[in-house]
C-alpha cells in the first residue's frame, strides 16, 4: 500500500494540472474567446468532487485529526492553517459557479470576474499545495508512526470510495488532462 504522503503528492499533480487549465481558460477568457459550457462546467466539477470533496476530505476527515494528535502545536497550528484555506478556495468556487451562466451568455463584466475569480483560486491552490508539499508531507511522515500511516491509507481509500464512487477518480484525471490539453500553455 502507498504511504498517504505518496497519494497526496500524486494527487497534488492532478489538481496542478487542474489549476493550468483554469488558468488557460481564464487567458481564452481575457482574449475575448468565449470557453464552451462545458469546458467551465467540467472544470469546476473536478473542482468540486476531486480537489475538494476527495482530496480535501481526506485531509479533514481523516489526516488532520490524526496529525493533531501525534502534533497538537505545529501539526495543529498547519492542519487549522490549511482547513482556512479549503474554506477560502470553497467561498471562490461558490463564486465561479455562480458565474458560469452568465459567462456561458457572454455577459463580459461576469467573464472577467470568473477571470479574476479563477486566478485567485489558482494562486491559493498553488501556495496551499507548496505548504502541504513543504511543511504537511514531511511532518506526517516524521510524526505519525508507519502502523497509523498505513491505516490512514486505507481511510483515504474509504473516503474516496463513499465520497467519489469506484473509477471515478481516473474519470477526473482523464477529464483535467483534456482541458489542460486544450488550454494549459
């Protein structure tokens, strides 16, 4: 079985080439291209159902609790740090999703703010991934002992199983490397 630090790494690169799309789609945007529908549509629902109700989740429901205990000050201070910032990206994703329609109709002063909205959503994606990469990974792996690590691999397995469904995570995968092929630079 993989150490969970080894998931969460592997699904840091899925949601990095998750934030290059939304960053291409947010460039087509400011050209004045319109982006179809679906493509926002598609985007926001990895958003949604991979980066926060499967990734996020296993961080919330199953590592920090387990990091708090094994670490109440530093793991504590950078599990309540980073469940901020999942409440911070999920407020700009209410946004994003609010826009798509009226992107989809073209209205220019909502496709600038979905833009706009976009961009500050990668940002923090970014900055929230280089902190769990830097300070989240290398912690766990130094405080929590290997038997609990190997059973929050198989939590994180659970979670994605009741929270995603069986195949739908390569669905996602799938999905992310379509729009960052077509919009990633």
């Amino acid at each position: 079985m993989m150490e969970p630090s080894e998931i969460l790494r592997e699904e840091h690169v899925v949601i990095e080439h998750l934030l290059a799309a939304l960053d291409g789609i947010a460039e087509h945007l400011d050209r004045g291209e319109p982006a179809p529908r679906e493509d926002l549509d598609a985007a926001l629902e990895v958003v949604v159902n991979f980066a926060d109700k499967c990734h996020h989740a296993k961080e919330e429901k199953v590592l920090f609790p387990v990091l708090m205990k094994h670490s109440a000050d530093e793991g504590g201070l950078l599990a309540r740090r980073l469940h901020g910032d999942h409440e911070a990206a999920r407020k700009l994703v209410r946004g994003l999703r609010d826009a798509i329609p009226r992107v989809a109709a073209h209205d220019p002063k909502m496709t600038k703010e979905f833009s706009r909205l976009a961009r500050v959503y990668t940002s923090l994606l970014r900055e929230h991934i280089a902190a769990e990469t830097d300070r989240l990974l290398p912690l766990m792996d130094r405080m929590i002992p290997s038997a609990e690590r190997e059973a929050l691999a198989g939590e994180f397995d659970r979670v994605e199983r009741e929270e995603m469904g069986t195949g739908v995570h390569e669905r996602y995968e799938q999905l992310v490397h379509r729009l960052a092929d077509r919009y990633a630079t």
